[in-house]
C-alpha cells in the first residue's frame, strides 16, 4: 500500500441546527482507508457513526446540517463537490449499504430490476448486458438459484437474502469503498456470520476497501483490520485490530470490553456497565467528553479536551489524557475492564 | 390473479344484492310512505288506494314485491316512474349515463394531473415560501362549497362577464353528446369540469405532498439516492411511484362515488342531464321507481370502482398481489 490513502477523512466535523440548541453529532473525525482494508467504526447509538457515514456519502441532505473538514478520495476533496458531481461517485466508486434490508429495498420493484437500474445509471449497460452482470452478481453473493429469483420482489426473500441483495448493489460497480452502516444488525445470529463472511470474500475478491460501522465489537473483531472507537462524535481510539483487543488504551473501551460476556474467563456475577449516560450533543461537557463517566478522570480531564494521538506506541491512538504506564497501573486494577 | 379478479366480482354481485334489498326496504317500507297514496293523488278514495296498490303489485307480499321490482329493473327493463306514467325508467339512466361520464371523466383528468404537479411541486419546494402557498391554495380549493363555486361560475360566465371576450364563448346551460358535435360537447362542459375538480384537486394535492414527504424518509428512497441516481429520478421513480399507491386506490373511490351520482350539485347548478340531476329530480317528487335505479346504479358503479380499485392496487403493489 504505498502512496497516499484511498480515502482519507481530516477533522470532518456535522452538526445540526435544531431548535434546542446546535447537535454536535461529529467533531473533528479524522480517519484513513487503504485499498483492500477494512476499517471498523464501533460506537454505542447516537455516537456519530452512521452520520459520518451518510456524510462520506454527501447522503445528508438536511438544511439545518453544517458541515466542516474533509474528505478526501482520489485526490478530489467530495465535501466540495457539487451534489451534479457526486451522483458520478456515489454507487460507483463509494458505495453504501445499510441497516435494514428490510426496508432498504424499494418494495414495488423486482429486485433484479433495482440492481439493473444502479448499473445502467453508471456503467452504460444495455438493458440485456445489465440483466447478465446482475445475474451474476446475485450468484456471487450466494442467492441459490437467482435465475429464478432474479424477478422477485423483495417481499419474497428473507431478511438475509435481501442484505445479499443489497450487498451485490453496492457492488454492482466495482466501488473503491463500500460502507456498509451495521450490516448485521437486523440479521439472526447465524446469518449474521454469513453475511459478514461474504462482506469479507467479496472485499478481497473486488480489492474495495471496506468501512464497517457496528455497535458489536465481535463484528468488528472477525472483519476489520482497523478500529476507530466513536464515543460523542469523537474518535476516542483508534488501532490496528489485533492491538486494540490486547492493549485498549482508552477507559471507554475498556468498558466496552468489559461488557461483553466472554467464554474465557471465569465466570463473572454480573456483566460491567458503563455507569452513566452517553452525554447530550447539544451540551457536551468541557474537556473530555468521557470524563462524567469515567472512573479515572482527574483534574485535567475537565480543563483540557485529550487530542486523538500516539500514546502507547506508533499506529495506536487514544484520547486519554492518563500516560501509558498511569493506563496500565488503572486496568489491572479493575479486573472487569480487562 | 384471474382466481382474485373472479372472487372480486363474486363478491360484487353480493354486495349489490345487499344494496338492492336495502334500498328497496327503505324507499318502500318505511312507515308513513306510502307509495300508493302518493300514487293516487290528491284526497284518494281507499277503493282506488285499494285498486292501486293491486295494480302495482303493492298487495303482495314483500320478497313477492322485491322480485317484481328486480324484474322489472334488470330483466324485462319496463319500470316505470310514478309522476310520469309514459316514463321508462331504465332507459332514461342510460341515457344520463354518458352525461354523468362525460362529466367525471374530464373533471378527474383535470384534477388528476393538476393535483400531482402541484403535491410533488409542494413537496419539492418544501423550506421555501412556495410551499405554504400551494396547500393554503388547496386548502381554499377543498373550502369553497360546490354549488356555490358553480353558482358563482355561472353568474360571471352566463350573465355578468358573458358578453365580454373572455366568456363570450360559453353556451347556454345545457349538454350536447361529444357524437353529436364533439366541440360544443368540450364547450359545455369545461367550466364544470373546473368547478368539480376543483375540491378535489385540493384533497388530491394535499394528501400526494404529505405522502411524499413521508416516503422522502422510507430507507429505500435513502437507497436509491446512494445508488447515485439523480434527484429526478429519486423522485420519479421512487418517491412518487410508490405514493401513487395510496393516491390512485383514493382515486378510484371518488372516482366511484362520483360516476354513481355523486356529481349530484355540478349537475343541478350547470344543468347537465346526468344521472345525478335524475336523482334530483326522482328525490323533489319522491318518484321512488327513478330513486331505486338510481341508487342502485349508483351502487353498481361503486362497487365496480371498488374492485378495479382493488385489481389496480395489487398492480401497483406486489406486496398485496396473491402469490
């Protein structure tokens, strides 16, 4: 992976004008992705996550949104682009797909026909030569039979065949990076799994870069190979994958680690919550946004809002303003945050 | 499909039944009327009420009277009305027939295509002045009373603006068939083809808006604008494809009622010989043979609407179309 990055976010920032106050729903994101990886974006409801994504997408179309920063693809900065511009970009080179397959599929339509219509608004196909890539399309992302199914309406398939059928659209024209804004969160377990599985074949068998955001850290763990931990808009960690589970640096995330029931250990008497509330937009507390929830805050905390940088070694970065060592000495003592 | 066409119409001959028999208890048996005494003129004899009733079939038993009546509607189609002996019923409503159509017909294109490009012009608008000003504006479409709009049509087309250039092309009150003169057939009606969609152009404009406004937000139209097609087409294709479904099944209701009479008061007031001034005219002299027709014309027409309301709402969603 040499040169620059395929798509690189700089202190992007969207807040919305709302009659109680201005939301800061993100603050100064920063964030890269290289072709063929797979950035994760976790963060709890409400954390910004899927109004970056939207906003990587120029999807917000709400007046009252102000956006900052910028994203950079290509060389060409989309913040700038004219909405005419990016219609060339959009489900051609950064494709999206999102939450609910349920309802993300136009229900009068065949679906054939809503894979069609994305390839002939950007490939220039015939309607003969569309049908076929569609076809193919719908068997590579394991649609038994989809001669058959290719005329269905979306009512006629299953909640996880329907997110394949999102997934051969956002792939239909080959993008430079798929979003996909929690993928499985609708899904049953098991499907969950296959579909996540499929994300990550098809990813390598296209070399797209991949931004998965989640709230489910396990999804993160089995796909990305890096984390951006979102909490309040901002990015509080941010990690090569294998290192964000072995070394978290930041106390949000070790909550969030602790939180989850694991088969390892001894058996805990309850699961760890984080106490507290995630903060209201509108008035995010001074300095770290964490700090009202956080166990080890400390005078700083409140005066000074932690910078997103290199603390516990190159490539991993946090926003805690306690050093390394400080962080060391702090989780070992609280079994449930390890 | 055809299985669904079929029950449909099943169901529809049922349903007139229903009517048929409903109407037929109200207009002849209910208390105090008395179809014999309003027959027989002014202070009757009982002999002669006597020998009206028998030569109507009034002294018979009521399913007796029922089948009579029916028989006389649909199969030998020689009923007659009461305050005009000479009058047959039947072919009088198929003469109005093509009034009444002629009528809606017009009136719902109008309101049809002006109602769309006004909702989807409100909706596209919205955030911007033009957008209140739209739905005020149907919003006083959908106040002004029918018959009065009609009446005020009138009086500055046929009387006070008539001999100006603006309304000097405007025949008398009356109708002529589109076979006889296809140009002054256009000509009668046009002013009541406005004054009758007026209303509903506001109804029709105020419910597509708010219906856009909600599809704007459904996930699919979210989709469709990350498959990255173009403003246009998002709302073309998507947004106002599927706000068509609720749209066209209201359509087609109104639509319905209004081919069965319901254009009862554009009728009067412009004088057109449709089924609804019928009505009018049967309900002033309480002529109940012309009522029965009528209304179960009407009622036919109605229901028809209702089915290929239904047949057209399963073409337009798959969601409701029988597997």
């Amino acid at each position: 992976m040499s040169g620059a990055p395929l798509l690189e976010v700089r202190d992007l920032s969207v807040s919305f004008r709302t009659q109680d106050g201005t939301v800061h729903a993100v603050d100064g994101v920063s964030f890269t992705v290289n072709r063929g990886e797979v950035l994760g974006i976790v963060g709890e409801s409400g954390s910004g996550k899927s109004v970056t994504a939207m906003t990587l997408m120029r999807l917000i179309l709400d007046q009252n949104a102000v956006f900052s920063g910028e994203v950079l693809f290509q060389g060409r900065d989309l913040m700038q682009l004219s909405q005419g511009d990016m219609l060339q970009v959009r489900g051609k080179q950064i494709s999206m797909i999102f939450q609910d397959p349920m309802t993300s599929l136009n229900p009068v339509y065949r679906v054939g026909w809503q894979i069609d219509e994305q390839l002939r608004a950007h490939e220039g196909l015939s309607a003969k030569q569309a049908r076929r890539r569609t076809l193919e399309l719908l068997g590579a992302v394991g649609i038994p039979n989809p001669e058959a199914r290719i005329d269905d309406y979306p009512h006629q398939f299953s909640g996880g065949m329907r997110q394949r059928v999102m997934i051969a659209m956002g792939l239909s024209c080959n993008p430079d990076v798929l979003i996909a804004d929690e993928p499985t969160t609708a899904l049953d377990v098991t499907i969950q799994a296959q579909i996540l599985e499929l994300i990550g074949n098809l990813q390598r068998e296209f070399d797209s870069a991949v931004v998965l955001i989640t709230h489910d850290l396990g999804v993160v763990a089995e796909v990305a190979d890096r984390v951006a931990v979102m909490y309040a808009g901002r990015i509080v960690e941010y990690a090569e994958v294998g290192e964000l589970f072995r070394g978290p640096q930041h106390p949000y995330t070790w909550g969030l680690l602790g939180s989850i029931s694991r088969l390892d250990r001894p058996r805990q008497r309850r699961l760890a919550a984080i106490s507290g509330q995630p903060p209201s937009l509108i008035s995010l507390p001074a300095g770290c946004s964490f700090r009202p929830r956080c166990p080890f805050a400390f005078d700083r905390c409140r005066a000074e809002r932690p910078a997103l940088e290199a603390r516990s070694g190159p490539g991993h970065l946090d926003a805690c303003l306690l050093s390394a060592d400080q962080k060391q000495a702090r989780r070992a003592a609280t079994p449930e945050a390890s | 499909m055809l299985t669904f066409v079929i029950r449909r119409m099943i169901a529809t001959v049922f349903v007139v039944f229903t009517i048929t028999v409903l109407v037929f208890l109200i207009f002849f048996h209910t208390p105090g009327v008395d179809p014999a005494r309003k027959l027989a003129g002014r202070n009757p004899s009982p002999d002669t009420i006597k020998a009206i009733k028998h030569q109507y079939g009034l002294d018979r038993p009521l399913p007796v009277q029922y089948l009579i009546l029916m028989k006389k509607l649909f199969i030998s189609r020689d009923l007659t009305s009461y305050s005009n002996q000479g009058q047959k019923v039947v072919p009088e409503i198929v003469a109005a027939t093509p009034v009444t159509l002629s009528l809606v017909l017009g009136a719902a294109v109008i309101w049809v295509v002006v109602s769309i490009l006004m909702g989807v012009a409100a909706a596209v608008l919205r955030g911007t002045i033009f957008d209140p000003m739209l739905m005020v504006l149907a919003l006083i479409g959908i106040s002004m009373p029918v018959f009065w709009l009609g009446e005020m049509a009138n009086l500055i087309t046929q009387d006070r603006y008539h001999d100006t250039f603006l309304f000097s092309w405007v025949p008398p009150l009356g109708y002529t068939p589109l076979t006889q003169d296809p140009v002054m057939w256009f000509k009668h009606l046009v002013i009541p083809w406005l004054v009758l969609s007026v209303l509903y152009i506001g109804l029709y404009a105020r419910v597509l808006r708010a219906d856009l406004l909600e599809t704007e937000n459904e996930d699919y139209v979210r989709t469709a604008r990350a498959k990255g097609l173009s403003e246009r087409r998002v709302l073309l294709r998507h947004t106002l494809r599927t706000s068509m479904i609720s749209f066209v099944s209201l359509f087609g209701l109104d639509f319905g009622v209004l081919v069965g009479g319901g254009a009862l008061l554009v009728e009067v007031v412009f004088a057109l010989p449709g089924v609804g001034l019928l009505t009018y005219q049967s309900l002033i002299s309480l002529d109940l043979p012309v009522i029965m027709a009528t209304v179960i014309y009407g009622a036919i027409f109605i229901v028809i609407a209702n089915a290929v309301v239904d047949v057209g709402y399963a073409w337009l969603d798959p969601r409701v179309r029988p597997a």
